[in-house]
C-alpha cells in the first residue's frame, strides 16, 4: 500500500514527492503561479485574484468604428504593445505550461490519495478480521447440511464441482483457505454421480478420484454423509473402492440407484458400518433375481433410520430390524406379496417409534394376530389407512392419513392415546369439476372424530373446499362428546364453501365452557379471514377478544 500522505503536510513537499523534481523547479513553478494566485498558508488553499489588464478603452473602440487618424501620442503606445507583445505572450505561455504542470501534479496526486484510501478500506474490512470459528460457521451455510442431503427434494449437489463451495473458499486467501481445509465438517457431507460408462476410458476419471480421495481426506475421521446416484450397473466403480475404505465413518447413506444392483459394489463394505445411523435407498429398477438376498448392511450395530423406496419390497436388503427406531416403506402400488413382506418387516422391527407407509394397498390380507407395534408414536399413512386395523399401537400419539381422493377412514381402536390427527386429502386424478360437486370433503368424518377421544390438535389439508358437513362433524352434541379435548384446529390448508357464520357457531360451542367435560377450544389456524355478517361479525370478535387464539396466513 502507498503511504498515505497527511493533510498537514505543505503544498511544497507534496509536489516534491509527487513529481520527483527538484526543489528549485517547483519554487520556480510556485513562483509563476503566484503571480496571479495567492496561496493561504493557514489551509494551504489558492485564492485567485484578478490578474491586471484593463479591458478594450472606450479611445480603442472608436478609433476601430472609424479612419480617425491617432494621436502621436497613441501611436507610440500602439508601437509600443506591438514590440512587447510577443514577450508578453511568451511568458504566458511559459506560465500557463507551468500551470497545467501543476495541474497534472495535483491530479496525480488525487489518485493516490484516492487509491490509498481504498486501500486502507480493504484492509481495514472487517471480513479480514473473522475469526476461524465465524468463517467457519459461515461456510457451513454455503454447503447442503446431513439433512438436505437425505432429502429427496433437492437438487442433485454434485460435491466434485469446482465453483462450489466449499472448494471455493479454499482459494480465496492462505488464511481462509487453512481454516477451510482444516475444518473436518465442511467436507464431512458428499454427494456423488458415479454413473460411469465401461467404455470411458480411466485418464477421464482421475481428477474426480483425486478429488474424491482430498474430500475424503480432508473430512478426517469426522462422520459423513454420502449421497451416491446411480443410473446404470456400476457395482465396479473406482468410487465405491474408494469409499469402501471409509465406510466405518459413514453415518447417513443415501443411494439411489438405478437398478438396485449398483448397490453390490458396497458388498466389500459388510461388517464395517460402525457409525451408519442412517440409511435411504431408492431404485425403480431392481434388475436381480428376486432370491437374492442383499446382505451388505445386516451388521450395522448403530442403524435406527431405515427408508426404502423400491418397486418390490422382497427387493429390501437385510438390515438390523429389531434395533430400528424410525422406518419409513414407499412403494407406488402394493401387491400382496408386498403386503406379506411388509408384514414380515414390521414384525421384526417391533422397536420402531416411527413409521411411514406408503403406496396404495386396497385389499388387506386377514391376519390371525394384530403386528404389535407398543413403542410407536409416530404413524403416517399415504393411501392405505386400511393397514392401521391390523397394527396394534397402544402408544400411538401422532396418526397422519394421507388420500388421492375420496377418504376411507379407518376404523380406530378405542381406547387410544392418540393427540395429534393430521388429514391430507390430495387432488385425485379427477376433474376438478366432478370433485367440486361432492357434498363434502371429508365423508363420514363424525365416525373418526368419535374414535379419537384424547385428541388435541386436529390438521385438515384438503384439495376439495370443506362443506358445511365437515364442519358439523366438530360439534358436540349431547348423544356424543365430540373431540372433548381438542385444544387447537388448524384448517390452513383447506377452502371453505359454506357459510362462515356455520365455523363460528361451532367455535362458540367450543369455547362456552359450560359443560366440564369439554375443554375450551384455544387456537384456530386459517388460510384467510372469515366472510360473515354483522352479527356474527360482533360475535367473532367478541370470541378473539375473549382469548380465542386466531392465526391467518396459508402454508
């Protein structure tokens, strides 16, 4: 950085340093100058004054408006400016060079201060001064978390990508690039492509490995997540040589794959999943003999998440079911074969607290003993609520149905513990017409609402607008005590195509308090404030002011 020069410094010396010359030429240079400036030696500061010459004389202008013969006497002033004339020209000249000399100093000179002053931003920026720990935490936010990387509603991140981060940040300075490189959790979460043609020749291949082998490295022993995507057979892959040799770090493992033969290049892994917690696999394609038993995660001491997306579930390689806390099973239309399997696998997995199901099953095979599931609390049933019947879930707290279409509620065993219903009703492949005219959303909901006597937060999602019906469905009356406990009612995500007066009277039923054996309705979720007339206007309001929680905004 240039030295940046301070304010009090005299005009003299600036120039000196600016210009190089020497001392004499810029007191010859001030000294033309100040024939017509005046420098104030308090500021350093020119004040111009007016330089001496008379203007044209009235004489002047009339001897040229005319042939008046001069004077003797202006004659030999005229002689006179003719000869002195051009000297007087030439010092000007000489001054003006003199000047714009200056000039040109000052505005060199300008720059300098200008460019040292940004400079002195640069350095001063407060980016120079983050500490580790903060650019370390800010880089974190660059790269996809554990989680994003599980997920299969993101984007493919390709961890080998050059202009991503955190291989960017690494090349930014020495400083940033030593906190990057020695920060185990930037380089802890890997997403790779190993599709790979066996015609390709290896020299293509080599920068990935190498970058594949210094993500690797960097990350130390840290626990990863790996996301490898397949769309061919590649179970030869030089990347999966590679993360064999880590697998004892691996924590979270999501393949897709398709076919799901790629995931035997991972048999040279089995017995090494020490830190595996938690494990997705998908495929569309299984493309292997259905006897064929995929064993390589059977000893994973660690595994509790287990989620398979796969088009036959006797395709689910073997996994330590027993010590499984969340299991997550999707499969687009279940056969019966996959029913039996599924079966098999709860069975097993009888320490499971959560567990999601998904694909549609119409026929349920009848089972002599219920599945005895007694540390669930967690149920999600996407289109086939009709499995429920035959699971016994003494614990269940959290129950999710999910429909494309009409709901067929299931029939719930009484007494149970369950607290939190959620209803999602989907657009069915119908059209939107035949769907607007069904008499309500949710048919014969009144049989569930009885079912579910410890309920205290009910969630309705529906495509199709609610009618008056599904409303009335809510009301105690004085045969049945409706939800006697329900405490919040979120309806965010459904329309409403009745008269509004109809929800408000069911929430004054709710918050009267006249009967001790229903609690007092606190919250209510909407998409959008309420159309009502006056009076049921005056009585909403009088229900917000009384304590009635109300929160607008859709999802």
């Amino acid at each position: 950085m240039r030295p940046i020069v301070a304010s009090n410094i005299s005009l003299t010396t600036t120039i000196t340093s600016t210009l190089s010359c020497s001392s004499n030429t810029v007191t010859q240079m001030l000294s033309n100058m100040a024939t017509f400036l005046d420098i104030c030696f308090t500021c350093e500061s020119f004040m111009a004054r007016r330089i001496s010459g008379d203007p044209r004389t009235h004489r002047i202008s009339e001897l040229l408006r005319c042939n008046d013969v001069p004077s003797d006497g202006e004659l030999s002033d005229f002689r006179d400016i003719i000869q002195q004339g051009p000297g007087r020209i030439a010092n000007l000249d000489q001054k003006i060079a003199h000047t714009k000399e200056l000039l040109e100093a000052l505005i060199n000179h300008r720059s300098v201060v200008e460019a040292d002053i940004e400079d002195a931003k640069v350095l001063s920026s407060p980016v120079r001064r983050l500490p580790p720990d903060v650019l370390r935490s800010i880089a974190l936010e660059t790269i996809p978390s554990p989680s994003e990387i599980m997920s299969s509603n993101i984007y493919f991140y390709n961890s080998l990508d050059r202009t991503r981060s955190p291989w960017t940040l690494s090349q930014v300075c020495r400083s940033w690039r030593m906190t990057i490189i020695s920060s185990p959790e930037l380089w802890s979460s890997i997403s790779l492509d190993i599709t790979y043609d066996l015609s390709t020749s290896l020299a293509s291949i080599r920068s990935p490995m190498f970058m594949v082998e210094l993500h690797l490295e960097r990350s130390r022993n840290a626990p990863l997540t790996l996301s490898l995507l397949s769309n061919m057979n590649n179970a030869d892959h030089p990347f999966l040589s590679l993360i064999s040799t880590r697998a004892s770090s691996i924590k979270n493992l999501y393949l897709l794959s398709n076919p799901l033969c790629s995931l035997q290049g991972l048999s040279r892994c089995r017995g090494s999943w020490n830190r595996l917690h938690h494990l997705k696999i998908e495929s569309i394609n299984v493309r292997w003999p259905m006897e064929q038993i995929f064993d390589t995660f059977e000893y994973a001491p660690n595994l509790r998440v287990f989620e398979a997306d796969i088009p036959h579930l006797q395709a689910i390689p073997l996994v330590p079911w027993v010590q499984l806390t969340h299991l997550t099973v999707k499969r687009s239309n279940m056969e019966a074969s996959d029913i039996h399997r599924l079966f098999e696998l709860l069975r097993q997995a009888k320490n499971i607290t959560s567990l999601e199901i998904q694909g549609m099953a119409p026929r349920m095979p009848e089972e002599s003993e219920a599945i005895s599931l007694p540390h669930l609390t967690s149920l999600k049933l996407d289109n086939n609520s009709a499995i429920l019947p035959s699971l016994s879930t003494p614990n269940l707290v959290v129950l999710s149905l999910i429909y494309n279409g009409v709901p067929l509620f299931p029939q719930l065993k009484i007494p149970n513990a369950i607290r939190t219903l959620e209803i999602i009703r989907r657009r069915p492949e119908i059209s939107w017409r035949s769907m607007r005219s069904e008499a309500c959303a949710l048919p014969r909901l009144s049989s569930l609402m009885n079912s579910v006597p410890r309920l205290r937060h009910l969630v309705f999602k529906s495509a199709a607008a609610l009618s008056g019906s599904d409303i009335s469905a809510l009301l105690p009356s004085p045969a049945q005590t409706t939800l006697p406990r329900l405490k919040t009612l979120d309806l965010r995500g459904c329309a409403f195509k009745f008269d509004h007066a109809i929800f408000v009277h069911m929430v004054n039923i709710r918050r009267q308090g006249n009967n001790p054996d229903i609690d007092r309705l606190e919250t209510v979720y909407l998409g959008a404030p309420l159309s009502l007339n006056e009076i049921y206007s005056r009585r909403w309001r009088s229900l917000c002011d009384e304590g009635l929680n109300v929160v607008y905004g859709r999802l």
